[in-house]
C-alpha cells in the first residue's frame, strides 16, 4: 500500500483493514487512456475493461466442431444461437448471411461453448445485440471466461444485457454501479434452477 502511495495515512488500528476495503468499494475505477494488448487469464474485470484483449488460441475440439449454430427469425425477433460451434465456421456462415442483405444486428445472442473466449473472440467484434445469453454453472470447465464478458461490455454504446442462469463469483464485481453507467450495461443472473425471464425489445431490421 504504502508502494502505490494510496491516498490516506496508513495506521495499526484494528479496523484499519475494514476501511481500506470499504474505501476499495466506493472508491471509482481508475481510469487510463492508455490501451495494451493483455492477456484475459489472471487479469481482473477492471483492468480487461481499460485494455485491448489478445485472442489466446481456438477451440480445435471435434465435438465442439459438429455442434450446430443457428437463427431463429420470427416475425421482428431475431435471435442468434451458437451452441458450442466454432468460431470461423460461425462467422463464415454469418458473411453468407449478410451476404444476402441481412444485417448481424440480433435481438439475443446465446454465445458459443459457454462463454468461451476461444469461441467468440472476434465474434462480438462482428455482431451486435442488446441480449447475451450465458448457459453454464462453470464447475467443470471454469466458464464464461473473463474476457468474453468484457468484450461484450465494451462492444457497443448501446444500453446491454448480459445474462446468466447460475450464479458465479466474479458477476459480484460487475455489479459496480460506476461500471454499468460508463459502459452502459446490466446483468441479469438466475439461481441455477428455475427459468430466467428475457426481455427482448422488438424492433424492425
């Protein structure tokens, strides 16, 4: 502490230790102009927000690869679901698609393997929604990554809505207030056993 020079004097109160983490709380993101390409694996929430993000391999599972991706249209709603495809087969069947004078503007997007930055890395950078999906308890694989969920942050100006249907630890840090008013957007988490509601403004494309 004293090696960043935080802002207050250090003492050896006993409640010293409560109040510099009620200070972490409140205290509002630090903001840099700065933007370096880093890694998404043992980088935090926070600092993934301020950074460009490297891609760090693809998902090369033959499972995964025989996984069936989709779009669902149905009158104005469109809806986009990636099960566990890959990647580039993905966005090779979404050029075909746009191809065809469609936009990649999507009323819900359920992302690839969970939430797997391998299987989405330059997909958000290629579609646009104000609904992600999330379907995973994340105990087996450690899914969604970090990265992912911060790439959707930052994917758009418009008002977005990321949702989860179990609980997970880091959702607890992107409840930051502070956060969802500069990036403008919201998370929505489910218990893990009963339905979630979505809410999917329809509008005509």
């Amino acid at each position: 502490m004293r090696r960043i020079d935080v802002d207050f004097s250090i003492t050896d109160d006993i409640i010293f230790d409560d109040a510099y983490e009620m200070y972490l709380k409140y205290r509002k993101p630090i903001i840099s102009n700065e933007q370096e390409p880093i890694s998404s694996k043992r980088s935090s929430i926070f600092t993934l927000l301020r950074n460009e993000i490297i891609q760090e391999g693809r998902d090369l599972s033959n499972s995964n690869g025989a996984s069936i991706a989709f779009i669902l249209e149905y009158k104005n709603i469109k809806l986009l679901f990636l099960g566990d495809a890959h990647e580039d087969v993905v966005l090779e069947g979404l050029l075909k698609y746009k191809e065809l004078e469609n936009t990649l503007d999507f009323d819900l997007v359920k992302l690839s393997h969970h939430g797997s930055l391998m299987n989405n890395f330059c997909l958000l950078e290629k579609v646009t929604s104000e609904n992600y999906l999330i379907s995973t308890n994340g105990k087996r694989y450690g899914h969604p990554d970090i990265g992912t969920i911060a790439k959707i942050i930052k994917s758009n100006h418009n008002m977005k809505k990321i949702y989860f249907n179990y609980p997970h630890e880091f959702i607890q840090n992107l409840q930051n207030e502070t956060l969802k008013k500069e990036f403008n957007y919201n998370i929505i988490v489910g218990d893990g056993k009963d339905s979630i509601k979505i809410e999917v403004n329809t509008r005509v494309k």
